[in-house]
C-alpha cells in the first residue's frame, strides 16, 4: 500500500450518533485485534548513531501496516468490540509517538515521515470519537443516521474552517450562550393564585347555572359550556404561564444554528433553528401570551427574542426574559 492511498484513508469523514461527533473510517468486515502491537522502544544497548536506516524503515512500514485496518468507515456495533478498537488506537499513538522521535531527522524517505506525522495528527481525533461512539452504545440513541447526516456537513465545515485558521490565525465563528430566563417564584405564585381563583369560580358558577338552565330548557343548557369555555381558558392560560414562570431558559449558537432550551424541574424542551445571520435579531413584545402583572399593579407586555430562521419563518424565543439581557444577546446575535 502507497503512502498516498494511507494519508487519503487517514482523512476524517462525519458521523454522528445522537447528536456526538464521531468520524467514519474505511469498514472492514470484522474488527482485528492486534496482539503483536508492541512499544517501539530504542535497544538500551545500542546508540541511535548506530540504529540502521534500513530498520527504521521496516519498523515505519510495520507501524503503518497495523495502522491502516484500524481507520475505519463504521465504527464497531458492540461495545467490547468497541473497547478494543479504542485500546488499539491508544497502543497505536503510543508506538506511534516512540517511532516518530526515532526517526526524527535520520534523513528517511520524506512520504514515510510525513505519512506518519499525519496519522499521528489524526490519532487524537480518532481515540476521541472511539470514546463518543462507546457512550453512544452504553447509552443507545434514535434517529441517528438524520443526525450523521447534518454532522458530516458540520465537520466538512469546520475542517475548512480549521484550515483557514491555521492561515488567518483567527477563528470566525464564536459560540454564544446565555442564559435568557431565570426563573421568577413571585411572579408564578401570584399568576397561579389569580389562575386557580378564575378557573374555581368560572366552574363553581357554570355548574350552578347550567343546572339552573337545564330545569327549564332540558340538555339545551348544555350550549353555555361554549360561552364558559372562554373563561376556563383565560384561567387555564394564566395557570400554564404560572408554570413557566418556575422555568429557566439557555440558548447556545454555534455554527449557524441556535438551540433554545427551556428547563422546568428537569423537563426540557428543546428548540433548534438554522438561522439566517443576515437578518438583525431584535427585541420584541410577544405575539402570545397574557401579560405580566407588576408590583404597581400595571401589566407589562412580554419581552422576546425574534429571530428568522434560513427559510424565512421568523421566531420568537426566550418569551418572559428579562429586557436587559434579551437586548445584550440579540446585539451578539446580531454581530455588533
């Protein structure tokens, strides 16, 4: 095998399991164990000045033999199988770090060095999703070959990316997280109290009426339930923005995509939209939802983030924020 077909297998392509970044590498049918993986220690009885080009070729062309089979298109199915590709890749970087001090400035041919420098340079990477891919098997996950398919796209992306930077010397995309709502316990108490009072007294008096009404007009009564059912969801509003307000609410942008989470006693809804960075993020009064009621007994509207995604849909998020912090995050959003 050429070191040229070794340096193109060692290339990293996407996966992902579960939202985990993982790499695929060439499949092979059945993992192999390498038992002969031994460290590359130097003879302590012998001096590097007398170590012959001639075996440190061999021991080159050794190192990447064993090398090639553990670069892989489809990660192992089963978690033993998995632990021991990883223990492999950790033996191979070892052995691999030993040879490449071994070698380092003996004038070898400069195709065999620099294929091993490259696949050094890969180890790391490969060792790290080995260890993704084994928490994704001892965790299990649905939907992985959707969230592959957006990963390999992702990584073509920061691949460019890296490179660029290395050139530059400066990255261009910036991860922003804030946390955009915290949760506010007198609020919640006092909107759940006026909640449950509304809901109580619009039943306790429907029930009373419609009884009253069905005496005289028979199950025609029954038709007030429309009228009443305004008010149940008055109340029944006030109680779910009661709710709300014991939640938090986290957003994370990276790479285009802007995940809002909201977290209420460790049930999460999770929100992701791609979007368009052209558009100029703002705060706005929410489309939906009553208002707050304040301490001077004035209500205030509802403070948001809008957002328009890469289709063109606007969104609104972080709905209850304070204004102050909605307004910093939708500047960094913005860029500015």
């Amino acid at each position: 095998m050429g070191t040229g077909d070794f340096f193109h297998r060692c290339q990293p392509k996407a996966a992902n399991i579960d939202g985990v970044a993982v790499r695929q590498y060439a499949e092979i049918p059945t993992l192999i164990r390498y038992a002969n993986m031994q460290h590359l220690e130097p003879d302590s009885t012998s001096s590097t000045s007398e170590t012959s080009i001639a075996t440190l070729e061999r021991n080159a062309y050794q190192w990447m033999t064993r090398m090639s089979p553990l670069v892989l298109d489809t990660l192992p199915s089963t978690k033993t199988a998995a632990k021991r590709h990883l223990a492999d890749l950790q033996q191979q970087l070892q052995t691999g770090r030993t040879l490449q001090q071994a070698i380092a400035g003996m004038g070898l041919n400069p195709s065999i060095t620099t294929s091993i420098d490259e696949a050094i340079r890969h180890l790391p990477d490969m060792i790290q999703d080995a260890e993704a891919h084994i928490t994704y098997l001892e965790t299990g996950a649905a939907n992985a070959e959707d969230a592959a398919e957006q990963l390999r796209e992702k990584l073509a992306r920061r691949a460019a990316q890296s490179e660029v930077n290395d050139i530059i010397g400066k990255g261009f995309e910036q991860s922003i997280q804030a946390t955009t709502r915290q949760r506010n316990i007198p609020a919640a108490i006092g909107t759940g109290l006026f909640g449950l009072a509304w809901t109580s007294f619009t039943t306790v008096h429907a029930f009373f009426m419609i009884s009253g009404m069905m005496q005289a007009f028979g199950w025609a009564a029954m038709f007030l339930l429309l009228f009443y059912s305004l008010f149940w969801a008055v109340g029944l509003g006030m109680l779910a923005t009661s709710a709300a307000s014991f939640g938090t609410e986290t957003i994370d942008v990276y790479d285009g995509t802007l995940t809002s989470t909201f977290n209420l006693f460790g049930f999460k809804r999770v929100k992701k939209i791609a979007i368009d960075t052209s558009y100029r993020a703002k705060v706005v009064k929410s489309t939906w939802g009553p208002m707050v009621q304040q301490s001077n007994r004035r209500a205030a509207p509802q403070w948001c983030i809008e957002v328009r995604d890469t289709a063109g849909t606007k969104h609104q998020i972080s709905k209850g924020g304070d204004k102050d912090i909605l307004e910093e995050v939708a500047r960094q959003l913005s860029g500015t």
